[in-house]
C-alpha cells in the first residue's frame, strides 16, 4: 500500500515540481527511490505573515531499496487502497422522476446510472446555455425571467456563484464527487485542494458535460417543465403533473427543487406534506478591493503561486444569542442579482475559475430564529424572506437596484467614501437600516466591529454594502425518515438544499446519492 506523509510545506515561491526531492531528503533516501508522488491534498497556511506556506499531503510508493527503512517510521501513514466497488447492475422498470437539476438532482441520476437505472428529469428553467443568456439579460437590462434565473435552471443555484467545493463532511461519497467533476471537465486540482473552487464559467461545461452523459445513458431531460401538482394514492407518491397540464405516472419521486422553490413549498403544504420551519440566515454582501483582502491575509498585496485572499470571521453576542459570520466567500469576484421572484432584491456572490476581479465579496449575515419569523406555519420564514427581498427592491428604486451603502457610513464612523461596487443590474444609495430587521442590523454592526479586530483594515472606506442577502439556506424542512423518504408520503425522497438537509454543491451532491442508493437498495429486495 502507498505511505502518506502530511504536513511537507513550501514557500510560495519555490515550485511543485520539487516536491519528490524535498519528501526524498526528509528520509535521506535518493529521490528516484520514491515513485508515484502525489498530491493528495494542498492548503495555505496564514498564520505568520508574511511567512506564508503551502501545506501538502503526500501519497508515494517506494522501491524495495528503501521500503524496509520507512516501514517503520512514525512519521508516515498508510493509505488504504481499497477502491470503491461499483454499484451492481439493477434491471428495473420502475419509473423514476427527479424534479429538479441542480447538484441533488444531478448527482443523484449519476448515481441512478452507474445501477442501470434512468429516469425522467425535470426542470422548470432552461438548459445551462439558454440559462446564462436570461441571467445576462437580467444583470443588463433588470428583465427578471421567473422560471429562469439565478435560482432556477440547469444546475440550480451553485451555477451562478462561486462554483466553491468545500466540504466539512468527512463522508466517503466526497471524493467521488469530486472526481467525477473532474471527470466531466473540472480542474484535476480540485481533487485536492483543501478549499477547490471550479468558477461559474467552467462549472457551466461542467453541467453541460454532465447532461451529455445522462442522455448517452437514456434518461429524459425536460426543460422548462414546473412541477405543479402531485398525485397521491393510499399515501404513496402516484404521478407528477407538469405545467397544469401533463400527468407523467411514475414509481419513486426524488424531489430536488432547491431552496428558492417557494411555490413547491406551498404546494406541498396544501398537500399535506409534512413540512418543518427551519432557522436559517440574512444580512447584507460586503465587498472590498481584493488587493486589500490580500494584504489583510498574507501581509502583501499578492505572493507568487498563492490563490487569491479569502477569510473567514463570526462573532457571537452571549447576551442576545445572535452570531454574526461571513458566508459564500468569494475572493475575486462579483456582487450579482438573483431574485426569482417580480419585486424582490436578492443579493449573491459569483466567482470565475481565475477568480481575476479586482473586488472580493462576502455575505455577512445574522442567525433568524423561529421566534423571529412571521406568524404561524411551515411556511413563515418564506414570508419573512419575501417580505425583506420587497424592502430591498423598493429602498433600491426599482428595476432590482439594490440599495448600498459605504460600510463606514453604514458603521457610523468618519471618513465615508465612495459607494463603489461591482453589483448589477446596479445600486441606489440609501441607509441600509430600514433593509433588514433590527436585530440583523444591531448584530450586523457589532459584529463588523469585532471583524476589524480580527482582521486589520477590514472597516474601511473603500468597503461597500450591498442589500439584502436571503438565500442563505431553505427555510423549510421537509420531512423524511432514515431512508430519506417522506413521513407522509411514500415513495416521495425530499433531496438536497430545497429539502432542508444540505447546505451547498458538495452536501446536495452527497444527499442526492443517498437517496439513489436508499432508491436501489428497495428495487433490489422487491
């Protein structure tokens, strides 16, 4: 089996393809006795600016020249070489719906395909090409398409954004999802980078590729489909009826809509579906010159071979229970529109595979607890959501401006600046306190101040604040069991992000192979 050796740095300036000679000189054995080097996994370490490293783990084989003098030694692991077994074919007629393709709903037909299996997906908004262009034209012109949109379309929101890949689940399913990005035309690096980012630009092939795969499969893609009602029969899922019109009989539904899916949530309320109010976050997007982020981080505008700056900061009052925290980084990037819905502001953040901008943005948002939503139901924190979207849009003057604001007006302190940003379809200048509720507004400012502590320069004049941040995660849960199905209703797998039970590409993914393991595990046994 392979060792594994963690923890071989370098300075930014010295390159990769040194690294066998580095590793090769920890154990003074000569360099050619060391095969198969490779990276297993490359972070950045910040911590003593501007003494910057780069952090590698290291899988190698070794000849048997010097395997016996490393076999023992307390620095090295070994690597467990056991491969994943594939799936076993299942032949199988049942049909399958999955509503929904973003990254729930794609993986889980991935994993659908590598049984034998297929199924039907759909997908209210347009295919990833036809998708940008509406995107495009809303970011220009203000001309919102409620079917096709930042939220809505192939490959669901992660489409337009930071494309980012981290993952704190230590569950095995991640490396296979990152390999197979990569497969579908990912960079290679993204197998091992502790923070791997694809970029909205790429991630679009990505998605293309992706659906090419799956139609060589022989599944059905349909586009510009909405799911709009639900057939249930002796509490088991029988049919999902399209656009009003079309009634498509069918056997197992995996229900993949995405957080934003606001009509879904009510559709399964009047069903009865059981459905749980969940917590989740708002507040505004910041966004800074990145030059400063990386000042602020490594203790010089750029070092060569370093990524550019992102961070990280949160803050908690003890008194109020409210936490503070930065959301969705993305360094090197844009402040962009994604409302889905006529007269609503939603702010969000997109990056591009170079991650070239000149700006870096953040979300900087506020926990919003039950207590704080608005009135009874499943479904009150969508209205507290839609209800703060209409404030943006209408403190932006209409047309989906976003309201802004210097930060250190926004703070209260001497020396505002500029409004400047990057944001479209473009900003209006106001005070952000009538944007948000009070208590995201309060919480937002104290925590910005412990931000500035903790990361120097961080308040500062050429920072802008833009409004209003609200699609952090579902405010809704709809219930399932430990096989991933629905409490009430049979057959019927609530997926992903949408579901209540994942929080970005890499969770979504996972959840959606989950579910199409628990899918062939009962077509087997039956």
């Amino acid at each position: 089996m392979p060792f594994i050796y963690r923890n071989l740095s370098l300075t930014p300036s010295e390159r990769e393809e040194t690294l066998p000679a580095v590793l090769a000189a920890k154990f003074s054995v000569p360099v050619a006795s060391l095969r198969d080097v490779r990276i297993i996994r490359k972070g950045v370490d910040a911590r003593k600016k501007p003494h910057i490293k780069l952090i590698y783990t290291l899988s190698f084989s070794a000849d048997d020249t010097v395997r016996p003098l490393l076999l023992n030694n307390p620095a090295l692991e070994w690597q467990d070489e056991n491969a994943p077994v594939p799936p076993v074919k299942i032949r199988s007629a049942a049909r399958i719906i999955i509503v929904g393709s973003g990254p729930a709903g794609l993986f889980a037909a991935l994993r659908l395909a590598e049984y034998g299996l297929t199924a039907t997906i759909i997908e209210r908004g347009e295919p990833v090409e036809q998708r940008a262009l509406s995107v495009q034209r809303f970011w220009s012109e203000g001309i919102l398409n409620p079917e096709s949109n930042v939220q809505f379309g192939e490959g669901g929101a992660g489409t337009f954004s930071d494309g980012k890949l981290t993952c704190r689940s230590k569950d095995p399913l991640v490396p296979w999802v990152l390999e197979k990005l990569a497969l579908f035309g990912a960079q290679p690096e993204v197998r091992y980078l502790a923070k791997p980012h694809i970029g909205t630009d790429l991630l679009r092939t990505v998605i293309s590729a992706i659906r090419r795969e799956l139609l060589e499969k022989g599944f059905s893609i349909r586009f510009g489909c909405r799911m709009t009602n639900l057939t249930i029969r002796d509490g088991r899922i029988a049919a999902v009826t399209l656009n009003d019109a079309e009634e498509m009989p069918c056997d197992h539904v995996i229900l993949a809509t995405g957080h934003s899916a606001r009509d879904t949530f009510e559709l399964l309320e009047r069903l009865h579906v059981p459905l749980q109010r969940k917590p989740f976050a708002m507040g505004l997007r910041v966004e800074h010159p990145q030059d400063l982020i990386n000042r602020i981080q490594y203790g010089s505008q750029k070092q060569p071979n370093l990524p550019v700056a992102d961070y990280a900061v949160a803050w908690n009052n003890s008194t109020s229970g409210r936490s503070a925290y930065s959301f969705c980084m993305c360094p090197g990037g844009v402040v962009v529109g994604g409302a889905s819905e006529a007269g609503g502001v939603v702010t969000n953040g997109m990056s591009g595979q170079w991650r070239n901008s000149p700006y870096a943005n953040s979300a900087l948002v506020v926990n919003v607890r039950e207590d704080d939503f608005e009135g009874p139901g499943p479904l009150a924190g969508v209205r507290l959501q839609r209800r703060w979207e209409q404030r943006a849009f209408e403190q932006g003057g209409g047309g989906y401006r976003a309201p802004a604001q210097n930060l250190l007006d926004f703070m209260r302190l001497p020396g505002k600046g500029p409004v400047r940003t990057s944001y479209r379809p473009g900003i209006r200048e106001t005070e952000l306190d009538s944007v948000l509720p009070s208590f995201i507004i309060d919480t937002l400012r104290e925590g910005i101040t412990d931000f500035g502590r903790k990361l120097k320069g961080f308040v500062t004049a050429e920072a802008t604040l833009i409004g209003i941040e609200s699609r952090t995660s579902s405010p809704v849960r709809v219930l399932r069991d430990d096989c991933f199905e629905s409490v009430g209703v049979k057959c019927l797998y609530p997926a992903g992000e949408g579901a209540g039970y994942a929080g970005g590409i890499m969770s979504s993914a996972v959840d959606g192979i989950r579910i199409a393991d628990s899918i062939a595990a009962r077509l087997t046994t039956h």
